[in-house]
C-alpha cells in the first residue's frame, strides 16, 4: 500500500501524517434503524498528539494489519505476544493487526531503536510474512545475519522489515542506506515474494544503486525503485531516477509481466523521458513517449514503467498542463494502464471524458495509456466545485477503478443509489468505482467536522478499508455509530470498511409475535448487489451485543431475497433481533425485536358430550397454555357470535342449542390451534305420565305396580315405606309371591339428566292370611286367627303355647306386641 505526500510537502523529504492513533471503541448495532448499507463495520482510536496511521493491508484470512509510528509506551489494548512488548526509543515504529470486524487489537509488536522511527507503508506476501517499510534515525535496528544493509548510514536512513503472521519474531530486516535521507513510500510482492519498493532520496552517495538503470544521483530530490529477494536478502536492483530538482515516486504496481509500473511527481524540468525524443527533431521519432516535455507550474504528474530486471525504462512520460499535477497512484489493465492523480490546471488534455472542464481549485484526473504509456487513450477531470485531492487508487473487483481520496465540494457528483451524496463537514472522504468515460458508483463519508484518508486497502469482493484521522465527534455507519469520547476538537483515527451496495430486510419488520413452530418469512430487498451475493440469516437474543456478539445462523449462505425460518423450542419466549447479513459484511436488522411464544397447546379440552336441559344451562371450557390466547367458539363449525371466552355457557330454552361443539384457538403470533370436539344434546325433562294405583291381592298372589315416564337417560328406583327396595330400578316392580310383609305404602323415584320426580304412593293390601304359618311358616306352631282381617277384636287358637303376638295393620305398620320376644 501507499503513503500519498500532501501537496505542502512537495519540495521536502517528510512524512506528511496526522497525529492520531486507534483506540477501539465499542460499535454499537442501533436496533431503531435498519442498517444494511454499504458502510458496513469499522472503529475509531482515541487521539494521542505524538501517534499516527500510515498505512493498512488485508490478510489472507480477512484480519487487517495497520502500520504508523507512535510515541506511547503501551501495547493497544494490552495485548501481548508481539515481538516488541515495550517501547524502545522517542519515537517507534508499530504493527498491529485487527480482527475481521475492526473492532479489537489481535496482535500488536513496537519496532524501532532508541531514536525516531515510523513505518509508512505495509505487504503481506504469500507466507503470511507482513512486510513493513519506513524510516528510522536510530542507529541499531535489529537488523537480521545476511541483510543487504544491517548496518545505519546516516540522516534519515529507511528500513524493511519481515513480521511473522502473529507479530511475535522477526524474520528478516534491513536498513535502506544513504547519506542523506530515504523515504520509503510504497511496498508491494509479486508472485515470486520478491519486495519492491519505491520513494524518494536525497542522498547523493551511500544509496544502494547495485544493477541499477541509473547509479548517479540526479539532483535535488531524485525517486527511488528498488526489487529485494524474497526474505532481503539480496538486492536484486535498486536506482536512482529524476532530474535536477525533486522527484518521488508515490505508488507502484507489478503488472502480469512483471514490469514495474509507477505514478510519481516531479517539478524537474529535465525529468528523464523515454523513449528519449530530440526536442528540435521530434517528428522524426517514431518510437517516443507520450509527452517528453514539462508543462509548467509547480509540478507535473509522470508515468514510468520499468522492465522486471530493472535493467530498462519501457516509458516514461509527462502528464500535466500549466498548473500543478499530482501522480497519486497507478493501476494497470490488460490492456491499459491508468494514472490517477490531482490537478490545479485547467489545460489538461482530455480525451472521451466524462468532465472536460475543471470545477474547483483542485480535481481529479485519470489519464489512461496503451500498455506501453505511449499513447493517451483517454482522459478526464472529475470533481466539483471544491478542492479534490487524490490519496489512492486500485483495480476494482469488477474490472473498473476504485478511487479515494478527500473533497471539500459540495456538488462533489454521485452516482449510484447505495452512497451518500451530501457533504456532511468541512472535508469528508470519497469512494468512487470509475473510468474515464464513466463512474458506477460514488460515495461522500464523513461527519460535521474534517475527515481524511491516508490509505486503503482493496479487498477480493471489492470492498474497501480505509484509515484516516477525523475531528468528527460523531461517523454515522449503516447501523454503527462511531462516537467520540475525547475532548473537543481533538483527532480521532478510523477504520472503515466499506462494502458496495446495499440490503433492506422487509419483514419482519420488528415488534411482531411469532410462535415455536410457526413458519415465518424473512424477505429482503438489495441496491447493486451482485446476483452472486450470498446472505445468511441470523438472531441474537435481546441484550447481547449487536456488533461483535453472539448472532446465531439460522440460515445461509444462500442467494436469493427470502428465507423461511421455523424457530424452534431453544428461542421460546425470547426476544429476538432478526438480520440478514451478506458474506460482504451488510447487515440489516429488525427495528424492534420480536417476539417468540412458546407453541400453542391446550391444556384441558372441553368434555367429550354432554346435555343440556330445556329449563338449565351447561358450561363448557378449555385451557390453553398461551395466557394471552384469542378464543372463538363454534357450533357445527360456524363461528358463535360474542362467543371469545375460554368458558362457553349454553341454554337448553336457546335456539338451537344442541350440536357440535369446539373452539378456535389463536396465539398472539397468529398460530391457530382448535381443541376437540364436544356433542352437547338437548336434554327431555323428566315426566311422570301415569302412576302406580293402590292395590289389593291375596296372600300368594304376585304383587305388580307400573308407572309410566319421560326422561333423558331415566333411572326408576321403588321404594317401599321409605325405603329403596334392591333391585326393583325399572317401571315395573313384580314381587312373584305377596306376602304379608309386602303391605304397605309404595311409590317410585323417576330420574333422568333433567330432574328427579315421585310418583303418587299406592296401598298395597294382602289379605287370607289364616295361619300363624303364612308369618312364620314353616317354624311356627298350628294355629288359627278371626277375624282376617280383624277391626277391634282378634281371637286366636294354637294348640300349643304361644310366647309372642305382634300385631300390625293392613299397611305393615306395628300396632301391639304380646308376651316376649
């Protein structure tokens, strides 16, 4: 990645950077907003006055490895393992690493001696090896057994410098001499792992020059390209390169081929072109560079491409008009190369532009050259009324040019429907994805004070991080708030990611109730997504942390804009956030949460069948485990109107009031569950429709009353002076055989589901009893008794004694007793 020089610091070697540093802050999810746009994750770094970000490149495993230099005596965060746990001198180099969030320091190392250090930019080649470059005035790095410069030089020499993976060692290092001072600018590895690196230097000796193009120092300020073995252990070539004045090389990139392309700046007037051109014959070269001759102003911008042994220049061209102009960074094409840079001239040449015309005091220009930077294919200015500056640039993954940089302008032009239009400060940062007939997409971030980006780093899905320092005291992610915590005024340092395009969940919108077990549909609507997004489907249990907590997957990865999710028994009676977020990092949550019921049951259903009589009432009732259930009783499957209770109370004088019965039960999440059925009938009153009649019979004979009766369910009980007689329970009581026992009052007890009634009493008279026998027969001795019956005189002959007489009437009831018992 690339340090990118502000234009104040055009005719000097320094390290133009702002004093600010990371200190991470909690990034809470605001659950009152949607989210889901493209500014997807990111964390600021409370200010220190002597701490600074330079530069940030991602790793393989989608963790972030920034670089700076700091004055602070602690770790971030207190985290330990890296190789430098302590502060070594005023001012030292840093590396950290960041999770894949932005949100927390996974490993953090110092580096630097006892004198000033900084690193400015940052790699990671195909090991892992994060490779760190910068400056250092102290004068015993702990340089590594086989370094091509292990020992300082003087001035402000540059370093390089392997990491491992974890920060814990160093796995090589090394001093960039000279006798003066370096200014590593950018570092980038090829396939090979070899290093390259690019700056400026005035240093007129001491500088390595070994296999170099150029090995005598120019002048002023000249540029600098160096290629290192993998591991530094060689220099492979390194040369000076510029003219009388001062030159830099800000960006560089390797193409397919292995050429060295780079985008610098030079006010030399005498800048090396190639293919060299004879100014006075210029017509007769055939072969030559696209502009050989400076332009005028304080600087023009300059294409130089160099073979992949360094040994040549394929090109090297102006680019510029009567202002100054700025080369901030390069990308190569397949069949292009692009130079990106800032201009105050209104005279650059455009071809096919989007913007022919400047519109502020400074704007953007991309230049675009045939692979060999001969020929100009196309140009444009692109801004607005404001000052645009330039920081960086990289090939997008969608083939075109992502651009960032700062603008001042409040017509700075959008495009695209997932960005932000309206300049929020003073200065705020822009994104843009572009070429030079035209822009996708074009975004503004920023708070209501100054906002700047020192570097970005491209990611493979096309998502951008980028750090800078703000004065903001607030950044409004989609869905995260950054917020200030320190004092007014002071600088904060961001991290940032930010993820094209844009996703909207629809339903559930928040605040509904949904039950174990009920389907619900989660919908989602994109602006400029890929067809190829995948997205997942996730909850989080109200209280948890919303950024970097515990989300659980429901579903996913999948494509499409709709999911279905059953939640099961795990969440019942939680609340729950719901988002959908993409594999790029877009997050749209619920605005409320919602709610889930446990599944409704019931847990007492109404009575299988029962009656009701004509003249009562019956109650029928269910119980369901939903305390906050809805009820609609039905009879015969229509609904019973005002019938919403869990009891319903029935009539037998309602019309009609038999049938079948049951009720429909509904949760507040809208599950709907019907209990059982119960057969409620209408019930007959119990009717007595004719009596048993007195009656009289001789002794012998059988004894038989009726009754006659209505009921529902009748029962029929006799009773025989007061009392239940065992088994006689029909309409009929039959005694085979009457005796004089079975004298006296009968009547029978009708019931049924509608009443109890008493029939009328009936007389029951046994008469011819002659004989002592027909009472105790056969134990009693021969007698004889008349009258039978007697009215009040009885006379009694046995021919034996008898001990004991009672006497009853023709009812059964004793009237006198003789003699004992």
């Amino acid at each position: 990645m690339t340090l990118r020089r502000s234009s104040q610091a055009r005719n000097d070697i320094r390290l133009f950077c702002y004093s600010a540093i990371l200190v991470f802050l909690t990034a809470s999810l605001v659950h009152a907003g949607v989210g889901g746009g493209p500014f997807v994750s990111g964390a600021l770094r409370q200010t220190a006055e002597n701490e600074g970000i330079t530069d940030v490149v991602r790793l393989a495993d989608g963790r972030v490895a920034i670089c700076g230099w700091t004055g602070q005596t602690e770790a971030w965060d207190g985290v330990t393992g890296g190789y430098g746990q302590t502060h070594f001198g005023s001012k030292d180099a840093f590396v950290a690493i960041l999770n894949k969030n932005l949100d927390s320091v996974k490993a953090f190392t110092f580096f630097g001696g006892l004198q000033d250090d900084s690193a400015t930019s940052i790699a990671v080649d195909a090991n892992g090896t994060i490779i760190v470059v910068g400056t250092t005035t102290s004068t015993a790095l702990p340089t590594t057994t086989g370094a091509f410069a292990p020992l300082y030089s003087q001035g402000t020499d540059g370093f390089v410098f392997g990491f491992s993976a974890d920060l814990s060692a160093i796995r090589y290092g090394s001093y960039i001499p000279g006798s003066k001072d370096e200014l590593p600018v950018d570092v980038e590895v090829d396939e090979l792992n070899t290093i390259y690196i690019c700056g400026a230097t005035n240093s007129p000796s001491g500088f390595p020059t070994a296999n170099g193009f150029d090995r005598v120092f120019d002048g002023g300020r000249d540029a600098f390209l160096m290629r290192l073995s993998e591991n530094a252990g060689s220099m492979l070539y390194s040369t000076y390169f510029g003219g009388d004045a001062n030159d830099i090389f800000n960006d560089l990139a390797v193409d397919p081929s292995g050429s060295v392309v780079l985008a610098g700046t030079t006010n030399s007037a005498g800048y090396p072109t190639y293919p060299t051109v004879d100014p006075r014959w210029w017509w007769y070269s055939k072969d030559r560079p696209y502009d050989w001759s400076y332009n005028g102003g304080n600087s023009d911008a300059v294409l130089t491409i160099f073979s992949r042994d360094g040994a040549r220049v394929i090109v090297s061209t102006f680019f510029g008009g009567t202002g100054d102009d700025e080369g901030n960074a390069v990308v190569f094409g397949a069949d292009d190369v692009t130079l990106i840079g800032t201009t105050t001239s209104t005279d650059l040449p455009t071809i096919g532009g989007q913007q022919a015309t400047p519109r502020g005091g400074t704007d953007l220009f991309l230049a675009n050259f045939n692979p060999t930077g001969r020929t100009l294919m196309g140009s444009t200015y692109f801004g607005g009324g404001g000052n645009d500056v330039v920081k960086g640039a990289d090939r997008h993954a969608l083939g075109e040019i992502a651009v960032w940089g700062t603008t001042t302008s409040n017509d700075f032009p959008k495009h695209g429907q997932a960005g932000r239009g309206d300049l929020a400060g003073g200065r705020d940062i822009f994104l843009s994805i572009m070429g030079v007939g035209s822009v996708s997409t074009t975004t503004l971030f920023g708070g209501s004070a100054d906002d700047d980006v020192l570097n970005a780093a491209m990611e493979p899905d096309g998502g951008i991080i980028f750090v800078g320092p703000t004065r903001s005291s607030r950044l409004e992610l989609d869905g995260i708030s950054l917020v200030h915590n320190g004092p007014a005024g002071s600088i904060d340092a961001m991290v940032v990611r930010y993820a094209f395009g844009a996703i909207d969940l629809v339903t559930p919108r928040g605040g509904e109730r949904f039950c174990v077990g009920q389907a619900v549909t989660v919908n989602w609507t994109t602006t400029e997504m890929s067809p190829d997004d995948l997205y997942v489907v996730e909850w989080s249990v109200v209280g948890g942390s919303s950024s970097a907590g515990v989300w659980s997957v429901v579903g996913g990865p999948m494509k499409g804009r709709s999911y279905t999710w059953t939640p099961s028994a795990a969440v019942a009676g939680s609340s729950l956030f719901v988002r959908v977020r993409s594999l790029r990092h877009h997050a749209s949550v619920t605005e409320q949460s919602v709610r889930i019921d446990p599944q409704i049951t019931i847990v007492q259903q109404p009575v299988v069948a029962t009656t009701v009589c004509p003249d009562g009432t019956i109650t029928l009732h269910v119980q369901a485990s939903a305390p906050d259930a809805r009820y609609q009783w039905r009879r015969n499957g229509a609904p019973i109107s005002g019938a919403t209770l869990d009891s319903l109370v029935i009539r037998g004088d309602a019309t009609p009031a038999a049938g079948q019965y049951d009720v429909v039960l509904t949760a507040s999440c809208g599950l709907t569950v019907t209990s059982s059925t119960s057969i409620v009938s209408l019930g007959q009153s119990t009717r007595i429709a004719s009596h048993p009649h007195d009656t009289t019979i001789q002794a012998g004979a059988p004894l038989r009353l009726s009754v006659e009766a209505t009921a529902t369910d009748v029962k029929y009980q006799w009773v025989h002076n007061g009392a239940d007689l065992p088994g006689q329970t029909t309409s009929v009581l039959l005694i085979p055989s009457a005796a004089a026992q079975h004298a006296g009052l009968y009547h029978c007890r009708v019931s049924g589901s509608c009443g109890v009634l008493e029939s009328d009493q009936a007389v029951v008279t046994i008469q011819g009893i002659s004989s002592v026998s027909d009472i105790l027969a056969p134990l009693a001795p021969v007698a004889s008794a008349f009258p039978n019956p007697a009215t009040d005189h009885l006379t009694i002959v046995s021919d034996r004694a008898i001990s004991h007489v009672e006497i009853i009437d023709i009812l059964g009831r004793p009237l006198t007793s003789i003699g004992n018992e």
